[in-house]
C-alpha cells in the first residue's frame, strides 16, 4: 500500500507526535501510526523517542531551534560552480576545488 501522505515537513511530524504524546500513547504506537500513513517517509522509533522525550520535558515548540554558525556553503559559491559548469562541463571536481 502506498503511503497516504508522499510529502511531509518535519515540524508536520514532529506536530502529530505531540498530539498523540499528548494523548498518552506509547512511542512504538505512534511510530507505527506514523508509518501507517507516511509510509517511507517516516522517521525512525529513535526520533520518535526522542521527540517524545524532548515534550515530556516541557518542549512546546516543533520547529528546529536556530543554530549558530555561518552556512556551509553560500549561494554566492552555488552560482560560481554553476556557472563554470555551464562553460565547461568536463571540469574535474580538483580543478572546481582549486
């Protein structure tokens, strides 16, 4: 059977793991139920778990919190690399490096 939603945001998740954490069900359930319905898509027991964990603790909010740190890659790179792409696409990935 093919899952019944392909596409899914991780806060979309993590939102319905706190509504049936809320509602006393078990980890093991809700990942099954998870699975149920995202199919491939899901995440692991572990994640569950630890979602579980995280909002028995007190968490309320599903979105990652803000990391520190600069990106590891800026778009100002991207478009570098796609633009010597687009000139020469036998470049090797030593001479895109350098």
């Amino acid at each position: 059977m093919e899952p019944l939603i392909s596409v899914t945001a991780r806060c979309e998740i993590r939102a319905v793991i706190r509504f049936l954490h809320a509602k006393k069900l078990q980890p093991v359930e809700i990942h099954r139920q998870l699975s149920e319905i995202y199919g491939k898509t899901c995440i692991s027991i572990q994640h569950v778990r630890k979602w579980c964990r995280e909002f028995s603790e007190g968490r309320t909010d599903i979105h990652d919190e803000k990391r520190s740190g600069r990106p590891s890659i800026s778009d100002e790179v991207v478009a570098k690399i796609e633009r010597i792409l687009l000139e020469d696409r036998r470049i090797t990935i030593r001479e895109l490096a350098a």
